[in-house]
C-alpha cells in the first residue's frame, strides 16, 4: 500500500529552484512571529494598571514626601519617563490640564 500526502502550497512555492526560499519563509514565519509576540509583551509589562511606567513609580515614590509642595509639581512632571520620551511634543496642554 502506497500512501501520498499533499502540501496546501501554491505550484510555484514547490518549484525546486524555490524550495529553499519556501523554507526560509516557513522558519521566518515559525520563529520570527511568536519571539515578536513575546518581546512586545515584555515591554509592556514594564507599565502599570493606570498607564503609568514603572520608572516613573520609582521616582515619584523616592520624591515625594511631606516637604514637596505645589510649586514641585512641574519638576515631578519633567522628571517623569512619560514627559521624558515627548521632548518634541509641545508640553502647553499638559500644564494647562495640571492648572485645572
């Protein structure tokens, strides 16, 4: 008894010339896809419930006790990750949201 198993694959991919074009791309799917999956979840994991980064926890918990007052608060801002990575963003509309 002969058995034959066939392949889903267009007639060109089965070509021998590209076979090993084929498999490149079946690795690259195979390997590349799920380690691209993993490393997105890992960055993110370095934020919190709120949407606040975990560097910026770490400041904001050594910085702040009872001698912080208002005037402090711009410097908390500027030392945050957050405002860190948006140097080119204009930064008018977060002080406006904190004079409210």
């Amino acid at each position: 008894v002969q058995m034959k198993m066939g392949i889903a694959l267009h007639p060109a991919l089965l070509v021998k010339e590209n076979q090993i074009f084929t498999l490149c791309c079946f690795f690259a799917v195979l390997f590349i896809v799920p380690f691209s999956v993993v490393c997105c979840c890992l960055r993110g994991s370095n934020v919190s419930s709120h949407g606040v980064s975990a560097e910026t926890l770490k400041i904001f918990n050594a910085c702040i006790n009872l001698e912080v007052t208002a005037e402090d608060t711009v410097g908390l801002l500027a030392a945050s990750a957050e405002e860190r990575r948006q140097l080119c963003m204009d930064a008018r509309r977060t002080f406006e949201a904190m004079a409210l």
